[in-house]
C-alpha cells in the first residue's frame, strides 16, 4: 500500500467517525423529540445524504484519476442542467444549450484527464464563451439576446469550470509533494464543506447580524465560527497537504470565505428566479448545486493559490 | 419474447427520460397509490407522454395505459412495438372518416378492463404560445361513461424547452410532473362548463402561471 493511500483511509476512517456521531446524535435527537419535528427530520436525512457522499467521493478518489475525472463529470452535468433549467432561454438557444451539454462538458473534463493546463483554464472562458453565443444569433438571436448569452456563459463557468477545477488539483506538480494531489481534493472539500457546517450550526445558534439581510439566513457570527473551525480543520489536516501548518490553515480559510461568498451570490440568484432549491437529487440538500455552490467556488482560487505558490 | 422485450426496452425509455430531465413527480392533489384514474395532461411534445409514464411509480405504470393516435404509433414497425407492447397504449383513430370503432368504446372498454389511463384532452399537440387549448369533447364523452373514476389533471413542466417542436437533439433540464385534486363530473352538468373547469385544474398547476418560474 503507498503512502498516499493508506493517508487516504485514515482520512476515511476520521470522516466516518463523525458521520457515525452525527448518525448516533440525530437518533437521539429523533428518540427525544416524539412529535417528529421538520427539522430533526431534515437533519437525520442529511445525514444519510453525507454518508451517500462520502462513500461515493471516497470509492472515487481510491481508484484514482479517471473515476475523479468520471464522477466530477456527472456532479457538473447534474448541476449544469439544474441551472440551464433556471435560465432564460429561447428556442434559438437550442444548439448553445445542446453543445454545452454534449461538447462543452465533456471536452472540458477529456483536458483535465489528459493535463493539459493551458487548455483547460482556457477552452470555456475563451473559447465557448466565443462561440456559443454564435450559434444563438445563427439561430435568429432575438429578445433579451444579451442575458440570455450571459446567463448560458454564466451556468458553464460555475457548473463546468469552477467545478472542474476540483479534479484539476491532479494535474498539479508539486515540488516534494510526489503523486499524493489526491488528498488536496480530500482536503478542499473537507475544509469547505466542514466550515459550512459548522457556519450553519453557529449561525442557528448564536447568529444575529444578518450578511445579507434579505438574501439568506447566514449570519456574520456563524460565518466566523465556521471561518475559524475551518482554519483548524485545515491546520489538523496539514499532513495530507504540502503547505505546513500555518498556510494550511490560511488556504483553508481563504476557501471557506469564497465558498460562503459562492452560497450567497447562488442563493441571490435564486431568490431572482423564485426558487427555494437548486433541484431536488439529494435528500435533504435540495440539488447538487445546493450542495456544491461553496465547493465550486472555492476550487478555482484554491486551485490556483496553489499552482502559482507552491508549484 | 416480446413481453420480455418490451419491459427491457421500457427501462431502457425510463433510465434514459431520468438522466435527461431528472424527472419528478410532483403528487399534490392524490397519493401514488394504486387506484384507478384518469391521468388528463397538457401536450405541447411528443415527450409529454413517456414522462408521465416514467414517473409513475411501477406498480402504477403497470397498470396505466396512454391513449394515442393510431395514425402515428402505427405508422412503422418500430412505433408499434413502442406503443403496442412497450407502452400498452390504447390506439384510437383521430381521423373520424377512417374510423372502424368508436374511440370512446374502446377508451371505457380500457377502463373497464382496470387499467388506468392517460388522456390529453386538447386533442393534439398545443404548438402555440397559450399554455392550453380548448379540451375536444372526449373528455367528458368518457366522464359522462363512468362518472365514478377520478379524473386527475396532470400538468407536465418544462418540456417544451428541452426539445423545442422541430429539434431532434433533447437538452436535459429538470422537469417535473404535476398531479393535482382529482376531478368529477357533477349530477346534470354540460359539457362546457365542465371542460372549463377540467381545463382551469389542468391551468392552475401550471408554475409559470403562479408567477415563480420553476
């Protein structure tokens, strides 16, 4: 067994010990509250959602790159399509919408499997960006032609783009670190989505200052319990990175903080269109991009905090 | 053989609906319960059909039967086998000329037989922009036969945009079904104002009309 994979299975075995804490408190909490209240509910099916999670990044991340690369693929079709299903459209988008579905997406993913940085950093944000909006106006462009180019441009950057930057982190050389990038993508996803957490249980608890009073229900107080059990998180985590312990913890608090700003500008946009939730795919979550909105804005500056500094 | 054909073919057609729209039943008026209705849907594709079915849950789907017009489904080898055995479909004629049996005979023998079924009561394909076209008279030939089965509106969203009429590449978007509270046909009521308010239950459960786009 490497080094990398027997790091991997402490990891999951650390992680699987607090999902079965959080198994054993939401059934104490079901025991205690006999009336059945929503939100013991609603947390005792989260729970089941994240082993769901777990079980399947952890299978993933084991088998190596191309299972990274697959299932990265699939969450960015899921949350692509929850978001092309919220934005304005025409029948004269048909052909962008079906080439970002079947060219953009995987194309996208075929350069991250294969390494090719200056391509995949590049192929959406210059070249779909080009051409789709051709295609719109070969098809008779039309009202609001403008946003709804932009709103296309705008679904691929975050559930395409950003997304792939997570399994992006393999290409990476780093200095002294050997082939061990597969615990970078353990790490950004355990950081963001353990701040988020916590950000949530504080900011129900002790929260007052709204961030965005009419946006969401995140305070500044929950956001910085979660900033700092971030931080700590990212600190204990330092043996699976390359950064030592005091920059670990920074670039996991950096993470955080563009992950929070992420769930806020997706939840603004919902509340623009009218929804609750993104999609309804997992449990208790809503939709994938629910699930993921910090996690896919976090990787692209995660990504390349690391690619500028430590490569 | 066939049988066996026909079920393999039917989840190959529900697995590929699911990762193109992620499909999901909205069950706001009744339970998916296995009880006989009449599903009534709005039709703006030819997709509007094999989503109900798909969302249906088995034991449901098994027992619930479209009805579709004989001139399409029966126009090639492969659609009948689609609608024939893998959809079980009731095929009328829509062609009132070309005619042998009475549409709305073969419809209640259907009902008869316990099978649920699916209608689209506008007739034909609504290619216009209004959400709804005036609902043909079958609906209530058929409510008039056997007043006692619930008529369910079932409204089917976003299908239109994931395969806009004359596109043959389908862009995956969520879409979701919507079934609503039953409908009955009241003692001595007419026929239009009881297609009024069918097609007004059928309307109400559209999301655009609610103002919040889903």
């Amino acid at each position: 067994m490497t080094q990398t994979s027997a790091d991997l299975i402490m990891l999951f075995a650390g992680v699987v010990g607090l999902l079965f804490l959080a198994t054993i408190a939401g059934e104490i909490l079901r025991v205690r509250d006999a009336d059945g209240s929503p939100v013991v509910d609603t947390f005792v099916t989260r729970v089941h959602s994240w082993w769901a999670m777990v079980a399947i990044l952890a299978l993933a991340l084991i088998s190596g790159r191309v299972a990274i690369v697959v299932l990265f693929a699939f969450a960015s079709f899921a949350a692509l399509r929850e978001f092309m299903t919220l934005t304005q459209k025409t029948r004269a988008d048909h052909w962008a919408m079906v080439a970002s579905f079947y060219v953009v997406l995987p194309v996208q993913y075929i350069l991250i499997w294969w390494g090719q940085e200056g391509l995949f950093t590049s192929f959406i944000p210059v070249y779909a960006f080009l051409l789709l909006p051709i295609l719109s106006m070969l098809r008779g462009a039309g009202a609001s032609f403008l946003s709804r180019i932009s709103e296309t441009q705008w679904a691929l950057m975050i559930c395409v783009f950003c997304a792939s930057h997570v399994p992006a982190l393999l290409v990476l050389d780093i200095d002294g670190y050997g082939a061990r990038n597969v615990l970078l993508i353990a790490f950004l996803v355990l950081v963001v989505q353990l701040g988020d957490l916590m950000e949530y249980f504080a900011g129900r608890r002790f929260g007052r200052t709204r961030v965005a009073e009419t946006i969401s229900r995140k305070t500044w107080e929950g956001v910085g319990c979660g900033l700092a059990f971030a931080v700590l998180v990212g600190a204990l985590l330092a043996w699976i990175t390359p950064f030592g312990v005091f920059w670990s913890g920074v670039y996991a608090g950096i993470a955080f903080l563009v992950g929070v700003g992420g769930a806020l500008v997706l939840a603004a946009i919902k509340q623009d269109r009218g929804v609750q939730n993104w999609g309804h795919l997992i449990p208790g979550q809503g939709g994938f991009v629910d699930q993921l909105d910090s996690v896919f804005f976090a990787a692209p500056v995660f990504f390349y905090m690391t690619r500028y500094f430590w490569v | 053989m066939i049988r066996l054909l026909a079920a393999v073919t039917g989840q190959i057609l529900t697995t590929f609906a699911r990762f193109i729209t992620a499909a999901r039943a909205d069950w706001r008026g009744i339970e998916p319960v296995r009880k006989q209705r009449i599903y009534f849907a709005n039709h703006t594709s030819n997709a509007d059909m094999p989503l109900i079915w798909t969302v249906l849950p088995p034991a449901l789907r098994r027992e619930t039967r479209p009805v579709a017009a004989a001139d399409y489904w029966l126009k090639s080898k492969l659609r009948a086998f689609a609608g024939r055995d893998v959809f079980k479909a009731v095929l009328i004629d829509r062609r009132a000329e070309h005619r042998t049996e009475d549409p709305i005979a073969k419809i209640v023998e259907a009902l008869d037989e316990g099978s649920s079924i699916i209608i689209f009561p506008e007739g034909g394909r609504n290619m216009t922009d209004d959400p709804l076209l005036p609902f043909k008279a079958g609906i209530f030939n058929i409510a008039t036969r056997r007043p006692d089965v619930d008529l369910v509106p079932t409204w089917v969203d976003n299908i239109s945009n994931i395969m806009p009429k004359g596109e043959v590449i389908p862009v995956p978007l969520a879409c979701t079904v919507i079934f609503g509270a039953p409908v009955h046909l009241k003692k001595d009521e007419a026929m239009e104002p009881f297609l009024t308010r069918c097609s007004d239950a059928l309307g109400a459960l559209n999301p655009a009309q609610s103002g919040a786009r889903g």
